[in-house]
C-alpha cells in the first residue's frame, strides 16, 4: 500500500528510534505487545503531571480523573461500536475473565455445559474450565483441525446443544492468526440461549470490530497489543451487565460498568488508552471518532495483509521450515508461527536478537492445547513473527535475509 503513511506512523513511536550496539531494534513482536505511540505516552504523562486524584471527589483533579474514565468508555465504544456504559475496566484481560467467571456461577448448574476451544489462548478457557469444575459443568472443547490450524466449525451443531450455557472462542489465534467465523458460532449459540464470550485482544489491532453486530455477551481486548499501556478492557452487553452478581465491596457502586471496577483502576493507563486509540484515528478519514477508527483499521488490515501473505510464501518456499498457517482463502491476521527442523525455536529467537536485533517471540504462547496437539513443545514451542502498522517492507526483507543464513548455518543436516 504506496498510500499508507508508513513514515508518520514509525514517527509516532520513540521506540523505534532506540538502537542496541548502534543497530535500530526490529519489533516483530506484536502479538505479545505493540510499542506504545507518542500520543498514548504523552496522555499519561499529563494526566500525572497535571495531578493524580481518585474518583468522585469536588475538586477538579478528581472531577478530571472522572472525565478520563468517561471519555476512555467514550474512545472504546467508538472503536468497537459497543454503548460506554458496557466498556469496563480492569488490571488485564485475563483477571477481568476470571471475575466474570465468578460472578456468572450462579447462572451455572450442575450437568450443564460449558463450550471452550482448542485453538484459544488459555485465558479464554481456564476462566470457563474453573467456572465449570466450581459448578460441577461438563467441559466440551471445540477442535481444532491439524491440517488447516481452524476450528471444527462443523461440528457445532453436535457440541452445542440445549444443555449448553457458555460459548467461549477466541476471534483471532495468537498463534496460527486464523480468524474464526464467530458470526456462526454466535448464531448457534444464540439458538440455545447459551452467552457467548469472545476473546478480541488478538483482534482488535488488526480489523474492525462490531459489537453490538456481532451480538456477544462479553468481549476482551488489551489496550497494550494495540500501541496503549497495559490494561484490560471488557465489553458487557448491557442486558447481563445489568443483572451481573459481581463480587464487589458492599459500598462499592451497584450500576454499570463501575460495579466490575474493583478498587481503584489505574487511571493513568486509561489516559494513554485514550491516547492510543487518537493516534489509530489519524490513520483513517470520516466525520467522526467511530468513522475514522473503522476507515483506520480497514487501512491497518489491507496493508498487514499484504506484508503477510509475502512472508507467508517466503516461509512456504523453505523446505527446513514448517509454517503454521490455514490455507488460502481462511481470513488470518499477520501473526506467523513456524518451527525449524532439528533447532530448538528458543535457541532461533536468540539468534535473531543477537544478530539482528530482531525481537521475535518463542514458545507456546498460552495457546498450551494447541502447542500439545502440534507437538511442537519438545522443540521449544513456535517462533512467531507478529506484523504492526509500524513495521516496513525492508524489515521483512533484512528478515528473510535472516532466515535463509541462519537456515543454512543451521539446518544443513536437515536437508
């Protein structure tokens, strides 16, 4: 894409500027966090400099703390069309899945069952597995097909049934980047009146988001995989908000979001949340905040898939590498993991770092069940190469440069 601003983006993080032995740092890391925007860096730093109070007080530090949480509902319903009232927030996605978990034991029985995947990150299923053992609910696991690295959507029909209470399924795997069709595990379990709960971090940084189209009960996301600081958002329909029997303090508010919210949040990280998503609003046009952040993010997801499909046929052409990647035609983000045969993936990542100051990630990712059923543990787990808008077409060739000198230093007896 010759017309994405690849310069003013790059200069909106100071990150990039950094160097390590007089070589730029290379952060194909995205998956486990994106390096945070200038804009995001500065919310937090003014809201801390023009002084910090807690909520609800008469003075005008606190009245300010107030508006920030405002205003940081306001800039996540307009990213992910979803009320403010129904964005809450929390020390991380995982921690904020396990409280409404607990909360949602009462709402599950004994026999009933509960629907996880195979293919997920483990906070979108411990949360479910411990709520069920709690409760005394079956646990059935969506499978995930070995040759196409996608769910068994096919059998929805048979694991989803009348007895079926909670549906949860990532959108996007942090591993493989295929992106599952909610759409039709939604309607199916809609059909039985079971909740559904999605897990968007891996999501949200690259395509747009509908919630309420989408009509899921729950959806996760972290502000720090998308250029924020570290905290967790969750976005409750407002239908079970509303009846919501969250664990709180007896004081503590009884409404909406602020029930969920206990103790005090870290409202300096929500200032550079707010931050975050003004900077992915300059990469997009329209009247409003909601217009540019959807025209963003459909800019973000064109030029990510053209960078991925471009290393996608790279790492297909090497015969040492395995990739892990859904066929053509499967929607995917531009996360990419692969093994190397006879090398242990700790021991590539390594060298990447050391050699090119190339910050890619390795192991299992949390995605543990799907790491098991690859078998790919005994060497390390994957190495996974993770694109953000800042990343440019020359680093993914330094790269594959990369690749093909450490394939033939290291790979020779696997030829």
């Amino acid at each position: 894409m010759s017309s994405f601003p690849i310069d003013a983006v790059r200069a909106a993080f100071p990150a990039l500027q950094q160097r390590l032995e007089h070589k730029p740092f290379i952060f194909f890391d995205g998956p486990g966090g994106t390096q945070m925007a200038q804009p995001a860096i500065e919310a937090m730093v003014g809201y801390i400099r023009g002084g910090m109070a807690n909520l609800h007080g008469t003075f005008a530090t606190s009245r300010a703390t107030d508006e920030v949480l405002l205003e940081g509902r306001r800039a996540i319903a307009d990213l992910l069309n979803c009320q403010p009232e129904e964005v809450a927030f929390g020390q991380n996605m995982t921690s904020l899945a396990f409280a409404i978990a607990r909360s949602l034991g009462s709402c599950i029985q004994a026999g009933d069952e509960i629907i996880v995947t195979e293919l997920d990150h483990r906070a979108n299923v411990d949360p479910w597995v411990t709520l069920a053992r709690d409760r005394g609910a079956v646990v059935k696991f969506l499978p995930v097909n070995a040759d196409t690295y996608t769910l068994e959507i096919s059998q929805l029909d048979e694991l989803i049934t009348a007895k079926t209470k909670l549906v949860a399924v990532s959108m996007s795997s942090n591993v493989t980047g295929t992106v599952t069709p909610v759409e039709q595990v939604i309607r199916r379990a809609k059909a039985v009146n079971a909740m559904v709960v999605l897990d968007a971090v891996h999501a949200v940084p690259h395509f747009p988001i509908d919630f309420r189209v989408l009509g899921a009960d729950v959806l996760f996301c972290s502000a720090y995989k998308f250029f924020g600081p570290h905290v967790g958002i969750a976005v409750v329909s407002a239908a079970l908000f509303e009846n919501l029997p969250v664990y709180k303090l007896a004081p503590a508010p009884t409404n909406i979001p602020d029930k969920l919210e206990t103790g005090t949040q870290n409202h300096e990280a929500i200032a550079g949340l707010i931050g975050a998503i003004d900077f992915i609003q300059t990469l997009g046009q329209g009247a409003t905040r909601k217009e540019r952040l959807r025209s963003a993010m459909q800019a973000v997801e064109e030029r990510e898939q053209e960078q991925a499909q471009q290393l996608e046929e790279f790492l297909l052409g090497i015969p040492q590498v395995r990739l892990y990647r859904a066929p053509a035609g499967t929607r995917k983000t531009p996360t990419l993991a692969f093994t190397l045969d006879q090398v242990n993936s700790r021991e590539a990542a390594a060298w990447f770092a050391d050699t090119y100051n190339m910050c890619i990630a390795d192991g299992h990712f949390y995605a543990s069940t799907l790491a098991e059923k690859m078998h790919v543990n005994a060497m390390g787990g994957w190495i996974r190469l993770g694109l953000a808008p800042y990343n440019t077409d020359e680093e993914i060739e330094l790269f594959k440069t990369a690749l093909l000198t450490f394939v033939e230093k290291h790979c020779q007896s696997a030829r």
